[in-house]
C-alpha cells in the first residue's frame, strides 16, 4: 500500500507498544492478534527502530499480510493483516 | 511445531536476559521452548538467588552502564521474560541434576515457581540433537 493509502488506513485494533524496548512490541503484536479475525488488519505503534525489520519478517513467517510502515513523529506505525 | 532447545549454562544477568529476549522471539514465532539449566544457571534459578543476580558474564566495569540501560529502556528482568513466554507458547525449563546439587537445590521446590522438573543431562543432549534450533547460552 503507498503511505498515503495507510495514512488513510482504520486498523481494526491498534496496539499501543510505544515506550518498550525489544521484543515488547513484537510480543504485543503476538499476543493481541488473536483478538482480530481473519482478514483484519492490526496496527502496531513503536518508538522501537528494530520492530521497522522485526514485524515484517514476523508477517512473512507468520503468514500474515504486512501492508507497510508510516513514521509519524517519534513513533511507527506498522499496519498487517491476519491471515 | 518448531522447537527450539537452549542449554543455558551462564548464571549471568546479561546472558540470563539475552535468553529471556530470544526465547520471547522464538515465542513469537510460534516455537516450542525447552530451557535446559545447567552448572552456573542452576545457580540463578534458587529462590533465594532469583532477585540477587547481578554479575555479568565478561565485562564486570561494565555493571552500571548495563543497569542503566535496562531501566532507561524499562527492560524486564530476566525471569520476567520466561514468565511472559510461557503465558505465550509451550515452554519446559527443567534444571540440570548435577548443577541443582552443587548449588544445594535437590527438588523442584527448591527453584522458582517457573521451573518445571529436574532432569538428566541425556534428556538435554538428546533434545538438542532433535530441535530445530540448539542454543547454547
């Protein structure tokens, strides 16, 4: 998706993870994805520069759709789809 | 499912949290986790000793930058970690025999509460030989 398209974006659930260091937001994204269903998507906020790299290749192993990163000021924000 | 095996011999706090770090990623990715404790790990894993923990493995001038920089980032202490993972995935921690006597830990009881059995070392040999992942820390 282009950055205008996510800027756009409603997640389903976001996950507040701003402020934890690694893995926190990872783990955060692993335990609230089994909130959403099938096909929603999940936006992770993270002040954490590695979770940029870390989620997406989670998305990839994970089967999820990982649909792009948006940097807002001071944070990330990592939008997904459950498989 | 994957599994992963670590053989955590180090009874260090910066070894001890790198082991609580990985296994949360492992965690993540759906693995199975069995943490074998073997001589200075035992040592960590007492109940009275659990909290005391505070050497690190090499680089003892180095404490306070650590400390620093756990709590500058509000990093979880290293048992904090475990107890997380194991509300996430399959997890077994079970302490060597060898290395439970030498530090005077005999039974189960004698752990903290997240340790599940006491084994031999041929169960952690074998296991390493069968995982997908073998760590030694």
């Amino acid at each position: 998706m282009t950055e205008d398209e996510l800027k756009n974006l409603t997640a389903d659930k976001v996950v507040d993870a701003r402020g934890t260091a690694c893995p926190g937001p990872l783990l955060a994204a692993k335990q609230k994805i089994a909130e959403v269903q099938s096909g929603q998507v999940m936006e992770v906020q993270s002040t954490d520069v590695g979770t940029k790299r870390d989620i997406p290749k989670w998305c990839n192993k994970m089967g999820h759709e990982y649909l792009g990163t948006v940097e807002e000021a001071g944070y990330f924000k990592i939008f997904f789809k459950k498989q | 499912m994957a599994k992963m095996v670590i053989g955590l011999f180090s009874g260090s706090i910066d070894r001890l949290t790198g082991a609580g770090v990985i296994s949360s990623g492992a965690a993540a990715l759906d693995m199975d986790i069995e943490i074998y404790v073997l001589i200075m790990g035992a040592r960590a894993f007492m109940k009275e000793n659990s909290e005391k923990i505070n050497e690190l493995s090499e680089t003892p001038h180095l404490q306070d930058q650590f400390f620093n920089g756990l709590d500058k980032n509000k990093v979880k202490k290293w048992h904090e970690f475990l107890k997380d993972v194991k509300e996430i995935t399959n997890v077994k921690i079970l302490i060597c025999g060898l290395a439970g006597k030498i530090w005077g830990g005999e039974k189960t009881d004698d752990f903290i509460d997240l340790v599940d059995d006491i084994c031999g070392v041929g169960e952690y040999v074998d296991a390493a030989t069968n995982a997908d992942l073998h760590l030694f820390i």
